[in-house]
C-alpha cells in the first residue's frame, strides 16, 4: 500500500512539473524575445497608409510606425516578414513569426485560433468605384448588383462572402485579391465595379492611383484595430496592452493618425 502511494505521488508530482513547463512555455515569448533581442512582426504591405513600401523602398505606415515604436519600448529590433494577408495568423499560429500587424480586426473566427492585443484604432469600411461609375450604392447591401473586389482573408471578405452564402451577392460577382492594389488596379481597369477595404486605405489607392473615388464609408465588418499574438502567451500580450495603453495616454497613437491619416 504504501509503494502504491509513492508511485501514485510520483505521478502526480511528475504531472504538475509537465504542467508547469507547459503553460510555461507560452509566457517564456517575452522572454525568448528580449534574450535574442529581435521580434519577428508579419504584415502584408500593401495596405497604405498603415503598411506599404515607400519610395526609398523601406516599409512605411501608421502600423509600421506603431509596432516600431512598440518595439522599441520592449528593448527589441524589429525583424519585418512581409507576407500576404491572408497567410498571417497561420504565421503567428506556427511560429513562423512572433506576433503580426496589418490593420487587423478582431472576429470570433480569427480568436479561436490567436489571441488579440488591446486595441490601438478603430476604422471603418468603404466602397470605392470608378470616376466613371453610374450606379448607386446607398447601402452596403446595394454592393450585390455589381462585380465587386475584395482582399482575401479580410472581415471585408467575410462580410461579402456572407451575401454569398445568403444568396444576396452571385459568386460569380465576388472577386478575391491576394493584395489590396490589385484590387485597386482593377477597378481602375475596368475588370470590377466595385472595391471593398477599410476606409482609409481605399481612401489612400484612390487618391494614389487616380480615376477612383469613394462612394459609402460606414462601419460594416470594420471596427477596432488589434495586433495578432498567439494564443497563451500571456507575459507578451500584457507588455504590449501596457505600451498600447501608455502610448494612448501620451497621444502617441493620435499623434500618428495626423501624421498618415491627417485627422
């Protein structure tokens, strides 16, 4: 009996230390991260004014300025993986990067899988079309009438594809980009009547690219901003939310909106 006690202590005992190294792992990010000085930021930079290339071409933007910022109070460079939109949160899910930035908004879906930094802006969707455009679009649903362009893997997206599965918007009409200007670039061309994306990045390719303009702006799949982190990793995720909340209390994150956004 009392060998059958120590064994079933050990187990335990042995049970509680797996345990403990587990959940350890995750809050050890920080740690792994400030000991190799560098953090490993996705984006997907083709998403002006929050992430695009500049024409000395370095990577530029309302997020790029925050994450460096950011970076930069945690004590760590920043190692930059460009990467398409949609291939980001497989990419914090895997490892492959340690945490991404790149107008993110939160959804139900993408939280089953990564975990959300606090949020650092809230924004809005719009529709852009062609100078050329005589229809009408007074309501976001009014969209199913046209051949309308979105980024894959968006909430835009998902709000489309949505209209798709209620029968509202044919399949034949949705029309899905691994980049934002590519999307733009073909409603410029002729080849879709309509582009979907977050405000002020539809507002920035349209003043960019010329012969586009912007017909409805109103929070539709958008909302608040957030940085994808993942899942468990507490230690990391609350030295970024206390930067986040630091850099909202200095005027900061206000200070950069005027700077790309002018507002």
């Amino acid at each position: 009996m009392k060998r059958l006690n120590f064994w079933f202590a050990l187990v335990v005992v042995m049970s509680l230390l797996l345990s403990a190294c587990g959940g350890a792992s995750g809050d050890n990010q920080l740690e792994k991260i400030k000991k190799a000085g560098v953090i490993k930021v996705g984006t997907s930079a083709d998403y002006p004014p929050f992430e695009y290339i500049d024409e000395s071409g370095k990577k530029a933007g309302f997020d790029i300025d925050l994450m460096e910022e950011i970076a930069k109070r945690l004590g760590v460079k920043i190692e930059w993986v460009d990467m398409p939109f949609d291939s980001l949160i497989a990419g914090v899910q895997e490892g492959k990067i340690d945490i991404s930035i790149s107008a993110f908004n939160y959804t139900e879906e993408r939280d089953k899988v990564v975990d959300f930094s606090e949020a650092y802006y809230d924004g809005e969707d719009a529709f852009a079309v062609a100078d050329g455009f005589t229809g009408s679009i007074n309501a976001p649903e009014d969209v199913a009438a046209y051949k309308v362009g979105v980024q894959t893997g968006t909430t835009q997206d998902e709000w489309l594809s949505g209209l798709v599965e209620e029968g509202i918007l044919p399949e034949s009409n949705l029309f899905r980009y691994d980049r934002a200007d590519q999307v733009a670039l073909d409603l410029k061309n002729g080849r879709i009547d309509v582009m979907m994306a977050d405000a002020i990045p539809a507002q920035a390719l349209a003043a960019q690219l010329g012969g586009l303009k912007i017909v409805f702006v109103g929070i539709v799949s958008s909302g608040p901003m957030n940085i994808v982190i993942p899942e468990g990793v507490s230690e990391l995720a609350q030295a970024i939310n206390e930067i986040i909340k630091q850099l909202k209390a200095e005027g900061f994150i206000d200070g950069l909106a005027i700077k790309h956004f002018g507002q």
